[in-house]
C-alpha cells in the first residue's frame, strides 16, 4: 500500500504543489497582516486549513489530469512512460487516490468554519473543484487551454484570503491576476515541446495554433502583465521597498527563463519550467513577507 502511495505521489509530481503554495501563502500572510491591523486575532487553524486546501486540490485536479490523459499520454513519445501508461499503477488506485483527494479538499474547507465561522470555503469547494479538474479537458477543445490553467492556480490566493477574511478585495484580485498570466506563460512554454503531437493528434495549443516562435512571444507577453501586475501590488495593500527589490529580482530570473528556451533550441525547456520557477514563487513570498514584518 506504502508504495503505491509512493508510486501515485510521483504520478502527480507532488513535489510541484511548490510552484502554487507560497502565492496562497502569501495572500494568507496579507489577509492575517490586515486582520491583524484591524485588531482581529491570528488563527493558526486557518493557515492549517490552507494547507490541507491546497495539497488536496492539487492531489486531485493532478490525480484527474493524468486519468484523463492517460490514452493521449500512451501515444506521446515524451509521455509514454508515465506511470498510468506505462502500467505502473492502476486505473482504479488513481480514482480512489482522486476520490479520497476531493473528499480531503471538501472536508478540509470545514476548518474555517469552525476555527472562524467562515463558510464560504464550505459552499466554494465543489466548484473550485470542478474548475481546477475540467482543465484537463480544455485542450480537447481551445487552444486557451494555458490560461485555464493559470485561472485554476489563480484561485489559491483568492481562495486562501476568502478563508482568512471571509471577503474579497483588491489584494487578491491583483496577485491573482500575477498568478494566471505566470502560469499560463510558462505552460506556454512547456507546451512548445507538444506542437507536432497537438497537430497531429488534433488537440489545440498555442503552440500549435502559432508555431513555437509566436507562443514564445505570447508567453514574454504574458510574463511581461505578470510583472506589471506585481508591480501594481503595493497600489492596493502595503507593501514597500523589500517587496519592490524583490520584484525587480523575479523580472531578472523571467528574463532568464526566456533566454534558456528558443524557437530553435527546446532543450533547457524543463530547467526554466520546473527549476526557475520555483524559485519565482518561493522569492517572491520570502520578500513579502519579509517587508511586512520589517518595520
């Protein structure tokens, strides 16, 4: 049983929740920090919840994506070996993982209900669920199938400030919004690897849709809105220049990632995908949080 716990968490690359988890940690810290300043106390329960929230989700939405894919994924020369197709596990141990995972993410938005009588995460569950699962199926039908993606991660920060505060401002709106363009830039770019099986196989990317060479300057583009975007930040909620240094220093490593990838030259597609950006989460909320303890 242990190993096949095992098998399934590589399945789902468990350790990329990294890449979503310090945005709705940083919206949690925002939402605490200004509950703080209105005289409110901090729950530690909450951030519990936040936790559970964003393993479970991403456990389930990963645990769908693969079940969905699984036939695709048989016939793609860079997928065949994952897990499912290649016969490592099973079809049924994936649907009672993905079952225990919603049932976790489900049971799991009940702890701000009872750590601050905050039921919207409750009545928000099943359809940020849904949301987060049905991206898995958009590529069958739009080449938007990226910034689908990005909504799906956009929901971390909103939803982890609505678990805090029980409201929605203007805080979580924009960092969301820096959310939805990073990762749909960058899964742009990882989808360059897929243009001749998407054109063949019939799937829409942008990728396909624009060759490599415009989804690489799409995805600049988007990058370009998600700094603009982080920028914008400290217009709605307070933050100074720690935050602003740092912000200048995860436009540096954009820059960085876009050099590692060219039309002609796929091969650091993984090193700027999985390595760069994982430091551009786990930076930028160092330094928010850092400029906000700071006096």
């Amino acid at each position: 049983m242990f190993g096949q716990v095992r098998t399934i968490l590589e399945m789902i690359k468990f350790s990329h929740t990294l890449f979503a988890l310090p945005f709705a940690l940083l919206a949690a810290g925002m939402a605490t920090w200004s509950e703080l300043r209105d005289g409110r106390p901090w729950r530690p329960l909450d951030w519990l919840g936040i936790l559970l929230c964003m393993v479970f989700a991403r456990s389930a939405a990963m645990a769908f994506n693969r079940l969905a894919d699984r036939k695709l994924d048989a016939i793609n020369p860079r997928t065949a070996m994952r897990h499912l197709p290649a016969g490592l596990i099973s079809p049924g141990a994936v649907v009672a993982f993905l079952i225990v995972c919603a049932a976790g993410f489900v049971a799991a938005t009940s702890v701000f209900w009872f750590s601050s009588w905050n039921p919207w995460p409750l009545y928000l569950s099943g359809p940020v669920l849904a949301f987060i699962c049905l991206y898995s199926l958009t590529k069958r039908f739009t080449a938007l199938a990226h910034f689908w993606l990005g909504a799906s991660l956009m929901l971390a920060p909103l939803a982890a400030w609505i678990s805090i505060r029980g409201d929605v401002a203007w805080a979580p709106v924009v960092l969301g919004g820096a959310v939805l363009f990073w990762v749909a830039g960058f899964d742009i770019i990882y989808a360059c690897q897929d243009l001749d099986f998407d054109r063949a196989t019939g799937l829409h990317s942008v990728p396909a849709r624009l060759g490599v060479r415009g989804a690489l300057r799409l995805a600049m583009g988007c990058h370009a809105i998600m700094i603009a975007l982080l920028a914008a930040l400290p217009l709605v909620f307070d933050l100074g220049w720690i935050y602003g240094a740092g912000v200048v220093a995860v436009a540096g490593l954009i820059v960085y990632e876009h050099s590692l990838v060219r039309a002609d030259d796929l091969g650091r597609v993984n090193l700027a995908f999985f390595h760069v950006n994982g430091i551009i989460s786990v930076a930028l909320l160092a330094v928010a949080v850092l400029d906000m303890i700071v006096p």
